[in-house]
C-alpha cells in the first residue's frame, strides 16, 4: 500500500478580513508563527507521506504563490483549479491526478486551514485511517465534540467495524472504525447538546482516506458525469498543455456539489474513524483566537499591544502599528494597515458580509 496526501488548498478565507484577502488568501498567510498554514500542513503529513507523494490542489489564481509556500513538493503537483465547482470536482481531480502516478494507491484529504496538534497522533491516526480505506471503506475522521458547537456538520457513529476476514465488534490490531448512521448538518443549539450528551456523534472534520479504486467506483456510481470528466483528467495528467487541457474539461463539470453530499452520504462503504489530536478549523477570527495563547485576562495577542481593563478579545497586528485598548471585552481588533476591523467576538462569522460589500463597491482591499 502506498499511501499520497492530497492537500485542498483553495477559497478565499473572507471570515479573516482584511489579513485573507481575495489575492492573498489564508492558507497562504502565517497565522501561527512565521510560515503558511499551506507549509505547515504539508510538513505535519511527513515523514508519513513525503512532498513527493504530496498534491496540492488550490484556485488557479494562487497557484504560483502555493508553488513558493511548499518548494520542496515538486511544483508540478501544485494544481491550480480553474475554477472553484465545490469540494466533490476537487476530491475528483485529486482522485485522477494520483489515479495517473498510481492506480492502486490509497490517498488521504487534508485542508489547508486546519490547526492540528500533536503531530505524531495525527499521523498515527491517518496511518490507521490508511489501513482501513485499503479494507475497502471511504473514511471519514471525526473529532470527539469538545462542546455543542453549531457550525460544524455532525456524523452519528453506528456499530464498531471489523477488519478483512474478522468478527464484528473489531478484531484485536484493526483500528477503531465504525460504520456511519448518519451524516446531520449544522445543528441547532438545542439538538447539539442532545448529540454530545449522547456520545454517539462526533464533528465531521471535512477530511478523508480512501483507495483510489473504491473512491472511483463510489464517484462512478453517484456522480457519474464528474467521474468521467476526472477520466479524461487522468489522461491527460503528464502530458505537455495539461493546464489548458484541464481547464477545457473543468468547463464541462456539471456536478458542482460537496464530496459530502454527492458521495459519502449516499455510499455504502463509509467508516468514521474517531481521532484522538486536537483539531481546529481556522475558519473565522473566533477560531482562531480560541487556538492562540491566551493572558490572565483571557486575551490573545499578536503584535505590539498595551491594554488597560481588556479582556476576552483577539488584538492582531499585522500593521506594525501599535494598538491600545482601554475598557473593552469581547471584541476583535485586526490591523493591517490598510484596513481596521473592530468587532464582537460573536459576530465574528459575519465578517465575509464586509466583502461582499467591499466587493459590490469594486474596492481592491476586499
């Protein structure tokens, strides 16, 4: 079994305005340190899997800058989407660009703005996540819920799984596994306690293992118009002109859908696998002040700061400005210095909301 890592690496990140903008979005920014959400997701999957066996798949757009964030994958594994058709024509394209190096290969789909720690248990668990997509399953990871979080899908775990050949109930040495009873979209409040006081749900992480033979018979089967697009993907993979080529079977796509929706929520060979590291999806300033080192006063701050009676608020300065802050609580405070964006930590997911405004003005700062 060899195993590849297919990296999706693509959106705009408009929830972490101004620091993502649409020309430089977040996967390709240091949100943690000095290096790229990009760069720190390719290194967390070696020694596992090497930048050799790696693909990044990111908007056309940001191609040339995802090459420069990851030099040591080889920069022809650095794909550029032609356009954005949803994560089903993504997981399609990794499936047919890894189907043409390897057609036997197991791959695991990771994103590119996940926080994950510690990196060893990730990696125990994507090799484990390996064995049981090479039994024949497409995998899903879970999180264990940490609380009833609403903005995150939800997966009804059902029976533990066996291996090849072995009882029900999970044989002694085959990862814990179970099949899925269910996949819930973003729950209300009331139903997400409900489903972590039960103990039989977990999050759904977005990210996946599978064969490149069983996850192509399960696209062939559901979403057959796409899977014989990534055919002629794969065909083409390799040659000379595979850039104008896969733009000109992009502009055939007609299935623009999640993978969630157009493959695993209709297949019978789904497994969840319950993950034991942390994971965070830095989707919104909220997240990401959750993830960073907090004060006494529960304060997470990035760049020069000097507060009096602050408290519980992310302060990020990426304007060599210095920001001071008297008397508030709650609040996100992000400098840039073209652009300030103050808001309440609870409203941080309508942050996009200035975008599209930014974007309906023409204005180049969105």
């Amino acid at each position: 079994m060899t195993l590849y890592a297919v990296v999706l690496a693509g959106g705009s990140g408009t929830r972490l305005w101004p620091y993502s903008r649409r020309d430089l979005p977040k996967q390709l920014l240091p949100l943690f340190g000095e290096r790229s959400m990009l760069s720190l997701t390719v290194d967390r999957l070696a020694p596992l899997v090497p930048p050799e066996r790696v693909f990044v798949l990111t908007n056309a757009e940001y191609a040339a800058d995802a090459r420069a964030a990851v030099p040591r994958v080889p920069p022809g594994q650095v794909i550029g989407e032609p356009a954005a058709l949803g994560t089903a024509a993504a997981v399609g394209l990794g499936l047919a660009v890894v189907r043409a190096r390897d057609p036997e290969a197991v791959m695991v789909v990771v994103t590119a703005d996940h926080l994950i720690t510690p990196e060893d248990v990730f990696r125990r668990a994507v090799a484990d996540a390996a064995r049981v997509a090479a039994a024949g399953r497409l995998v899903t990871f879970g999180i264990r819920p940490t609380g009833p979080a609403t903005g995150y899908g939800y997966i009804e775990l059902g029976a533990r799984l066996a291996g090849p050949g072995g009882a029900a109930g999970g044989p002694e040495g085959f990862p814990e596994a179970y099949a899925v009873a269910r996949f819930v979209e973003k729950p209300d409040r009331a139903a997400a306690e409900g489903y972590v006081a039960s103990g039989r749900f977990v999050w759904n992480s977005g990210m996946f293992a599978w064969s490149v033979p069983v996850l192509a018979g399960e696209m062939a089967r559901h979403l057959p118009a796409l899977a014989a697009r990534m055919d002629e993907v794969t065909a083409a993979a390799g040659e000379a002109g595979f850039d104008a080529r896969l733009a000109e079977i992009w502009a055939r796509v007609t299935d623009r859908t999640a993978v969630d929706y157009g493959v695993m929520e209709k297949s019978d060979r789904v497994a969840c696998l319950p993950a034991a590291f942390d994971w965070r999806d830095i989707g919104a300033w909220d997240a990401l002040k959750a993830a960073l080192p907090a004060d006494a006063a529960g304060n997470a701050v990035v760049g020069p700061h000097v507060g009096v009676d602050t408290r519980d608020s992310l302060v990020f300065g990426r304007g060599g400005r210095l920001i001071a802050t008297v008397g508030v609580e709650g609040l996100v405070i992000v400098d840039t210095g073209d652009a300030v964006l103050v808001c309440r930590l609870d409203r941080a997911q309508d942050v996009k909301a200035i975008v599209e405004m930014l974007a309906a003005r023409g204005d180049p700062r969105r």
